[in-house]
C-alpha cells in the first residue's frame, strides 16, 4: 500500500491547478521528445506519444487520464478498501 501511495502521490498532478499540471505534462513532454529524438536518430521504431512531429498532445493528457490515473487510483481504492471505490471503478 505504501508503495502504491508513492506511485499516486508522483503520478496525480492531474489533481493540483490546470497550471501545475500543464507545467508538468510540458516537462513529460520534454523528456518524451527527447527519447523520440534519440530513437528516430537510431532508425527505431518512434514510441507512441514521443514523436514531437506527430503527437496530438490533447490525446496524450487524454490517455494518460485513462490508462495511468483512473487503474492506479481504484486500486489503491481496493487495496485500501475505501468506500467510494464503487464511484470510481464504475466511471
């Protein structure tokens, strides 16, 4: 449970103000980029969402949202068996 707590309280920017969540996803970005950059140099295959010529970056926080944020926050509702997992499992 702590474990998973450390991995929520890194991975929920989404939950502070539009502005740090931005600042952050911008530094994702950043770092994605860069690994695209490298990638591409190396003539391998481009990783989804690290490609700066083809990202649609609403998509990405999009995705991010769904397949990062919503599973790691209902288990950490099912593992700490909170009582408005019903709530978010259900969404």
């Amino acid at each position: 449970v702590i474990s998973l707590s450390l991995k929520i309280s890194d991975q929920f920017k989404i939950v502070r103000s539009a502005n740090v969540f931005f600042k952050w996803m911008e530094k994702m970005f950043d770092e994605f980029y860069k690994q695209g950059d490298m990638e591409k140099n190396l003539d391998l295959p481009i990783t989804k969402f690290m490609d700066r010529d083809n990202t649609d970056r609403e998509k990405a926080y999009a995705n991010y949202i769904e397949v990062v944020c919503k599973p790691l926050f209902a288990t950490f509702l099912i593992m700490t068996d909170d009582d408005i997992k019903k709530d978010v499992i259900e969404e």
